[in-house]
C-alpha cells in the first residue's frame, strides 16, 4: 500500500479524549491518538490545483485498532450541512487497507444503515447522512476520501447525543444509544443511491489523475442524478 504521509504534512490528531463526549462510556482514555487525519493530499502541484479549482479535497484518515472501554475505536461522527440549492453535501470512501464499518444515519433518524466496506471497495456517504467510520478489525484502517472544501463538518449532534443511534461493541453487538429517541433496527447494507455504480470498486485518487469531472458531484450532488438518484 502506498505511504501517502509522504504526500501530506501534519495529520490532525483525535485523542480518546477528544471522543469522550461521543463515547459509551465517556470517562474512557487511554494514551496516544485514537485516529489520525491528513487533510489535503496532492501527488503533484497539478494534482493540487485541479482538486482546488473544483473546490474538492483528498484526504487520508488511520484509525488504529483498538476498544474503547467495549466500543470499537471510531471516529467522532458529523453531518454536513447543505449546499446553496438546498442539498446536502454528500462524501465518497475508499478502503485502502484494513476493514471499516460506516455507521450512517438520516437527519430525520428514519434510516440507520451499518455498511461494511472492505479494502479496494468505496461506498458514497449520500447527502443528508450523518457518519461515523468504525475499525472493527485487528490491523489499522486506512481510508481515503473525496469530499467538497466548502464547508466545515458539524459534530453537534453527534456531541449532544453522545454519539450516534447505535454503539457498535467489541462484543459484535450494536446497542442502541439511549439518549436518541425511538429508531428503526439498523440495515446492514449499502443505502439506496451509495453503489456499487458509479463508484465501483477502484482508485479514488485515479479518478483525480483522470481529470474526472464527475467527481464535481460531491459539490454540486443536485446536478448529478446519476450518482444520487434517489435525491
């Protein structure tokens, strides 16, 4: 697997202090990071400028395997806000290494979908969908993703909540979080509009080095009805 650090400067580092206001359990600590984030990544100037004129970034976040006092270790979990149309902005994932568990939840908690994603595999983050990446393996996950600069990320909710509608334990079990109010079980597959086509399995960043202009969709999702036809 390719070392994209390289590539990257300083990571953003979440501590397990950090998540305590979305943890389980929220006196849990332990020492070091719990995920590192390397925003912004380019192979090239070119690489870079291109990314940037279509108001999109690549990043690359390692989430360590570990427990988190019976929780697997996860990120902090955010909804994107709306772009000027009115949609919101949707996100694309790629498993670089390792095995990731996407817990995703609608704004209106009507749909709550654990989608596991295997390493070369991608899954679209619909618009509308808060989501919190899980490593539920025994080796460290490496993610990347494709996502729109326009905005900043909002963890409000999942703070006030303290995390999402489910917990997903050490155990294998998912435990639902007793401060949401009643939601449905949670589907274990892709939600409808994330996949496979048109984001097969496949390179994230090979679709930067193609120029590919479809990836404006995650700036613009309403103009795409090809990628998110169930807007």
């Amino acid at each position: 697997m390719e070392d994209w650090r390289k590539y990257a400067g300083a990571p953003d580092i979440r501590s397990v202090r950090d998540l305590s206001p979305v943890l389980r359990d929220p006196c849990c600590d332990r020492p070091g990071p719990a995920y590192l984030m390397f925003r912004g990544i380019a192979r090239s100037p070119g690489d870079r400028a291109w990314l940037s004129e279509r108001h999109l970034r690549f990043d690359v976040t390692c989430v360590p395997p570990g427990d988190l006092c019976g929780e697997f270790v996860k990120t902090k979990g955010h909804y994107h806000p709306e772009n000027p149309s009115g949609t919101g902005y949707p996100e694309v994932y790629e498993v670089l290494s390792g095995t990731a568990h996407l817990l995703l939840q609608s704004r209106d908690l009507r749909r709550v979908f654990l989608v596991p994603v295997e390493k070369g595999e991608t899954v679209v983050v619909p618009p509308g969908f808060g989501h919190v990446t899980i490593n539920p393996g025994t080796g460290e996950l490496v993610m990347a993703n494709i996502v729109a600069t326009c905005f900043e990320s909002d963890y409000r909710f999942y703070e006030e909540h303290r995390g999402a509608a489910y917990y997903e334990l050490v155990s294998g079990d998912l435990e639902k979080n007793p401060r949401y109010p009643p939601v449905p079980p949670v589907e274990t597959r892709r939600p409808p509009g994330t996949g496979p086509a048109p984001w097969p399995a496949g390179s994230l960043y090979g679709r930067v080095e193609e120029r590919d202009e479809t990836l404006r969709a995650f700036v613009h999702p309403e103009r795409y009805p090809q990628v998110f036809p169930r807007l």
